[in-house]
C-alpha cells in the first residue's frame, strides 16, 4: 500500500483495496480517515488550510506557514490502532496547559512546523511526519498558500461580508455562499495527482462551508475533481451546525455543494439511516444529480453529530468494493 508503513498485517488487508482520495478537514475528516484506512489499498487526505484560529492560527501568524492543525488531525487519523500508533497519537494531539506562552499549542503543531522550518517543503515536512507515526496513508495540504474563508451571510436585515474560517463557522445567520482569499491559490501538485489517479474520491464529512467546500474552490483542484476518472462519493453530516448550517437538511447540505461546483458529477451520496427525517426526498434529489443514495447506520452512539469509524469503514466497504 502506499503511505509511510504500517503493519504487515494492515498492509496485507487493505492491498486489493481501492486507490481513495479524501477531502475534508477537522474531525469529520479525521472520522472518515479512521474508517477509511480500514478499506482502502492506498490512502491519501487532502486537507483544507484555511484555520486561523487556536494554535493553528497563532503559528500561521507567527511564521507565515500553512495552519498545521487540520493536517495534525488527519496524520493521527491515520495512526496504526498497535500501542506505536496509538501512542503518537495521542502525543500529536496533546495540548500544552500552561498559563505561559506555549499554552494551547498541541505538539503535532508545533513538530509539523518545525519540519517545515528544516526542511524548507511542506509535502516533505508532512511526509516525514508520516514517516515517523507510521502512518496508513499519505497527508496533503490543498493548497501551498496559506488561505482566508470569506463568505456571505444574511443575518435578517440583508447580507454581510465574513472572514476567516472561525468567524465563518461561528456567524450568527445563514451561509448563502463562500469563497477564498486569494482566489486563484497555487493547489498542491500531489494533491492534483493524487486525484487524477485516485478509484474513488470523497467529499465529506465535516464544517460543509469551510472545511468540505473549499476545495471546490481552488480553481485547479477543483478541475481535477471535475474531470477525474475517479468516481466521487459525497458522505453527509449527522446533523446541521450550529452557526455554519443552521436549517440545512441533508437536501440543503448537497444542494450547497452543487451550488458552488455546478459542474461536479456524484456517484454515491452517503448518509446515517437515522439521521434523514425524509429519505425519500433526499433519494429524489441524489438521483437528479445522478447519485445513487446509501442509507446506513454511521452514527456513533451516544455521541450526537460524530460518525462511528468502524460503522463507517463497514458502509464504505459495501461501497467502495469493486463492482
């Protein structure tokens, strides 16, 4: 498989398996890595740069780098389940809680940053902390530029301007459209390849306005995209957010995605069995856009608005297998 190692054993499981491109950021995207490692031969996360908030953003601030933060999320999500894995986990996503100035960094951000500062590449820096982890799958940014999330929202009384990917998740109102500063931005040639060669690419889930749809925006990888042979399969959310899609159903959740990418074809359209009120709406509306609809029971229990990654790795397995 490719990636950075792993077990054998992972490796002997997972060889026949696809060749998958995921797209995303934050937990939802660290969900569907989690489930994805299980299933497919050769994994790649293709992750949203647009953070500016926490440590992420202190850091893009302080060094003009790429927020590492979403990229930290899906290398742990991408650790082996063996003590090894499991253990750089959790020391990627430890946060310092000191009163001093490194309060709130986590330590992935800060050794992701690092290799970046010493290697001089950021693919290079991500690889190698791949490397290190032992990583089920390789980790890109989507971007080389550092990116800003603008978006209009109306509050009631018209349309405001927003900026910024925490003020865009947290704007009081509802999304109408977003795009990015700068709009034109360099996407990582890695990610164009390995999306021009992926079997399947996945869209979802997680923020839907500023952590899925943003890479429909980039102009480049949003053409790979469109025009891979791959087939492309959209995974919705449980549940709508609050502050970013208020009032969206699982309808309104891909009709915000088409409205963005007009031109993008869908294969598969995932969602949780009990999460869609009206499954014969959300049915009719897939079909129209040439989608065919799995219902599945993705959701973790107890835990409302987070996917189950070993519900989800058996959803995808029924999907993702060779017809």
């Amino acid at each position: 498989m490719s990636g950075y190692g792993g077990s054998r054993d992972v490796a002997a499981r997972v060889l026949a398996g696809p060749k998958v491109a995921a797209l995303g950021g934050g937990h939802g995207l660290a969900a569907s890595l989690s489930a994805l490692r299980q299933v497919a031969g050769s994994l790649s996360a293709i992750v949203t740069v647009a953070d500016n908030g926490g440590s992420s953003g202190r850091l893009r601030d302080e060094f003009g780098s790429l927020p590492p933060g979403d990229l930290r999320m899906a290398l742990a999500a991408l650790c082996g389940d063996d003590d090894w894995g499991q253990t750089w986990a959790r020391l990627l996503q430890h946060r310092f809680d000191s009163e001093g100035e490194m309060h709130g960094h986590a330590v992935g951000n800060l050794l992701i940053v690092a290799l970046w500062e010493l290697l001089g590449d950021q693919v290079s820096g991500l690889d190698w902390v791949g490397r290190l982890l032992g990583a089920q799958g390789r980790v890109l940014p989507m971007s080389l530029t550092p990116l800003d999330i603008t978006a209009e929202v109306s509050d009631g009384a018209g349309l405001v301007r927003v900026r910024g990917q925490v003020q865009v998740a947290t704007a009081p109102g509802t999304v109408r459209s977003v795009a990015l500063e700068p709009s034109d931005p360099q996407a990582c040639p890695e990610a164009l390849a390995v999306v021009d060669d992926a079997d399947w690419v996945v869209l979802g889930p997680g923020s839907w306005y500023s952590s899925v749809i943003p890479h429909l925006l980039v102009p480049a990888l949003r053409d790979a995209v469109v025009t891979t042979s791959a087939r492309r399969l959209v995974n919705l959310n449980l549940v709508a957010q609050p502050g970013e899609t208020d009032g969206l159903d699982p309808v309104g959740h891909l009709d915000a995605l088409v409205r963005h990418a007009p031109d993008l074809r869908i294969d598969v359209v995932v969602a949780d069995r009990g999460s869609v009120a009206d499954p014969g709406r959300l049915e009719a509306r897939a079909h129209d856009l040439g989608a065919a609809l799995v219902l599945a029971d993705v959701a973790r229990r107890g835990v409302p608005g987070q996917h189950d990654p070993d519900k989800l790795a058996r959803a995808y397995a029924e999907v993702l297998r060779p017809s």
